[in-house]
C-alpha cells in the first residue's frame, strides 16, 4: 500500500491527468480550426515521416492520405474517361489513380512534369508527356490525347507560385467538363496554415480565378477529414 503522502500524490497526479483529457477535448471542441492547423504544421514539419514517407504500392506520392481517399470518392463517383495531372513527380499519385480506375475498368491519366524522374511506374492507364504544364506544346498534345465527348477531371500540382498556377488554371479549365472537378493542390501554402513566408501560391491564384469564372464553386465538402492540403482548392464546374 502506498504512504499517505504517496497516495495524495497519485491522487493528485490521477485529478491534473483528468483535468488535461477534460481541457483538450474541450479545447478540440471550441476551437477545431485551431487544433487542426496545429497538427497540420506539425505533420508538415515532420515531412520526412510523413507525406515524403508515403507510398502507394511502393512509390512515392507526396499527398495526405485524407486527400487520396477524396479522389478516390471523386472517382468512383465521376468515373472520368480522363484525369490530367500537372505535376508527375515519381509518378505514385498516377499509378495510385490507376490502380483506382483499373478496379472501376475504365479511365486513364495524361500526365506532365518537366522533370523526368526514373523509375517511374509502367502502367497501361498512364501517359507521360515531359516539358511545362503552361507549354502550348504540352497543351496541345494533351488536347489531342481527349477524344470528343469524353469526361475529364484535372489536379493542378506543379510549380506553386502563384502566377504559373493562375495561368495554368486558366489553361486547364476549359478541359473540365461540367459537374466534374479542377483539383488545384497545397493551397495550403502562404499560411493556409503552412509556410506563411511563401508569399502568394495556389490559395491566391484561385482566389482570383473565381472573380473571373462564376461557372466553378469551391466544393467545402471535399474537406469533410478536417485536415486537407487543398483547402479551397476543391474546385467544381457547375453542371
């Protein structure tokens, strides 16, 4: 049995623990937004355990596991004959969007990067084009990849500065087809909580994208997890 003095302590250290549980909760419960921007520097300040320590079948994709869930509710629900993505990397989110589109049997991806990374994944349902995503060139031969009437979705993850996501969102939009989604990624950026020196990023670029184009709607829904890279970024064409 413990003394006197060490059961007041236990007692003591059992009343503080509760007291911390009961001030958390209520602090998660009073102010989310707060306690969900903390765990979002965190994660990014522990990149190298998180979104550079995450793989879909063994390659690399740099995306929070919360967003690929979204993508894969946006394609089961839109089944889209084409998803262009600007902005390859080592290619995981293409094959990750494949491996999706291989369990509906239908869809593919046209994707860009300026860098050519080897390694990338060899897979049917993927197309590669190297060079800028605001390339005349590389727009044109995405042009002539869609045939008519097809479905199309696009994800926008190159260059994070403002001025080329603008352009590029002016490129790409008219791609979409309507009731489907321009997906413009880490909007996060510039203190939408992360990174607040970037300067202005994708967040702003959309920002002035919509004054001008009232046919697309921030979809708030998308960021039903809490935690997204892409906040404001989920982007509908109006039907």
């Amino acid at each position: 049995m413990p003394s006197g003095r060490a059961a007041w302590f236990l007692l003591l250290a059992a009343a503080l623990s509760a007291a911390l549980a009961a001030y958390s909760t209520r602090a998660y419960l009073l102010r989310p937004q707060s306690v969900i921007a903390n765990y979002h520097r965190w994660y990014h300040r522990n990149a190298a355990t998180t979104f550079n320590n995450t793989r879909w079948l063994g390659v690399p994709t740099q995306k929070s596991p919360l967003d690929a869930w979204i993508f894969q509710e946006l394609i089961h629900e839109l089944k889209p004959d084409v998803l262009i993505e600007a902005g390859t990397y080592k290619g995981g989110s293409s094959f990750y969007y494949a491996s999706l589109m291989d369990l509906l049997q239908h869809g593919r991806i046209l994707t860009v990067d300026i860098e050519d990374y080897p390694g990338k994944p060899a897979h049917p349902r993927i197309q590669f084009f190297l060079g800028s995503s605001t390339s005349p060139q590389i727009v044109a031969a995405l042009k002539a990849a869609i045939r008519p009437g097809e479905k199309v979705m696009v994800a926008l993850d190159s260059d994070h500065v403002a001025a080329h996501v603008r352009k590029e969102l002016e490129l790409y939009h008219p791609f979409v087809t309507p009731g489907s989604y321009l997906v413009v990624e880490d909007t996060h950026f510039n203190g939408h909580p992360i990174l607040p020196n970037f300067g202005p990023g994708p967040y702003e670029a959309v920002d002035d994208f919509l004054k001008a184009h009232p046919e697309f709607e921030r979809d708030r829904t998308r960021e039903k997890f809490g935690m997204t890279f892409n906040p404001g970024g989920w982007l509908k064409r109006r039907p």
